[in-house]
C-alpha cells in the first residue's frame, strides 16, 4: 500500500513533488493527487490546503480511496518551546487541537475534540503517534543530521536540531507573544500549526499509522508572518529531507 504525503502550501509541496519518480495524477475534490515514487516508496502526495477540514477531507480521501498508510504530514509551523528555533524541526508524538473545547469565563478550556465535559466526558487529549511507527522513526533518524541554514535564512553555522514532543494545531495563524507562551505553558506544544490535529483524529478512526513533521518556520509571536515570509521555502525543504530519509524505514 502506498503512503500518502500531505503538504498545505505550495513551498511545502515543492521539492517533494520534483522529486517524484513516475508521476501520475488523479483528481479529486479539485486537488491532484499525484502517485508516483519517492526514496524507492509508492506514495500519493497532494497539497490540501491550509486548514483542519482540509486536512481531514484529505486524509480521508488518502486511505479510503487510494489505501494509503501510513498518512505523513509534511510542512512548516511556529515554534513554541523557547528552547528551539528557526529551522529546528518537531516530529509530533501527539497533537491536539488547542482551538476545541470549552469557553468558560471568556476563556477557552481545551478539551478533547468532538467531546464536551458534560455530555461524553473523555480523560483523552489529542491523538499519539503509533508507538511502533515512532519507534522506527527514531531509529531511522538516530545520527541524521540536517545541515545548518544559509545565511539568508538566518543561519550561524548552527545545525538544526530535531526534537519530539506534542505539537498543537488550530485554525488560527499564532501571531501575538501572549498566546504562543500561553500554548507552551498549558498545553505543553512544542510548536504550533493548522493541520496535525485532523490529521491523528482521522488516521486513528480508520486505523492507520500516521506522522507530523514540521519545521520551524516562525516562532508564533509578534515577528511571526514576517518570520515566516523570510524562511518558509527553506525550513520546508528541511521537512521534505526528513521526510525521505524516512520513507525507506515505515
């Protein structure tokens, strides 16, 4: 079977899609799903869009109608954890929708999605990664190492570092400091972006493996859309390296 890559944005999509080895192309929903091969792999990659809704329409449509898994997200976030930066790189081993839950004194408490505390109560929040897929995932990536950035990029010579942790996702563009320490001190994100969230609700309902890989774009506070101009296309090629360093190993 083969394995579905999802990108949102055309810098994500780019160097994958160049990459790929016999191209075919299937529409649906008015995206292309290209198949084709990658690092020796038979995958599916399609750029969904930006989005939650995308992503599960995707994701759904990549196991369903093309047997596709395990499911890989590909692409770029904001940092959260102060510990990182630009550049650096999260491997999701849980995410959760920080948009879902509970308004209470005009605050947001996250809670699980689709569930409401008093109606069907769960002590779950967000979704794992497979501890198997994790498990080769780490094996695979034991000793890899990203080169540094270029100068135009920001880059100090220093290597990207390439960590695990919860990542957040939500439909909104983390733009504002407040909110960025707020998400890393409640909820434990070490970065945050639009997509992973859907992504482990779908794959976990239909019972396959499934990956969020992102680089670091922007750090989620006030500088973050001028951040994220200035570095996307690069940090996204160091998602998509990743990526088929690991394709060989799922």
């Amino acid at each position: 079977m083969p394995t579905g890559i999802i990108c949102a944005i055309p810098q994500e999509l780019a160097e994958l899609e160049a990459a790929l080895v016999a191209e075919t192309a299937e529409r649906r929903a008015g995206l292309d799903f290209l198949q084709g091969r990658l690092e020796g792999r038979e995958v599916v990659l399609v750029g969904a869009g930006i989005g939650k809704v995308n992503t599960a329409m995707v994701a759904t449509l990549l196991i369903d109608r093309f047997g596709a898994d395990p499911v890989i997200f590909s692409g770029v976030a904001g940092g959260l954890d102060p510990e990182l930066r630009i550049g650096d790189v999260v491997i999701a081993d849980r995410t959760v929708q920080h948009d879902a839950g509970v308004i209470e004194g005009e605050r947001l408490r996250t809670y699980q999605a689709g569930h409401v505390p008093f109606f069907n109560p769960t002590d779950r929040l967000g979704y794992a990664v497979p501890a198997p897929l994790l498990a080769r995932v780490r094996e695979a990536l034991e000793g890899f190492a990203l080169p540094p950035l270029s100068a135009r990029a920001g880059g100090e010579g220093r290597r990207p570092r390439i960590v695990y942790g919860t990542i957040l996702s939500g439909d909104q563009y983390i733009h504002c400091e407040a909110t960025r320490e707020r998400l890393f001190r409640e909820l434990g994100g070490r970065a945050v972006e639009m997509e992973g969230g859907a992504l482990g609700q779908v794959c976990e309902a239909f019972g396959v493996g499934w990956l969020d890989i992102r680089a670091l774009s922007d750090l989620a506070g006030g500088n973050s859309r001028f951040d994220f101009a200035a570095f996307v296309e690069e940090v996204a090629a160091s998602s998509a390296t990743i990526l088929r360093q690991l394709l060989p190993y799922l």
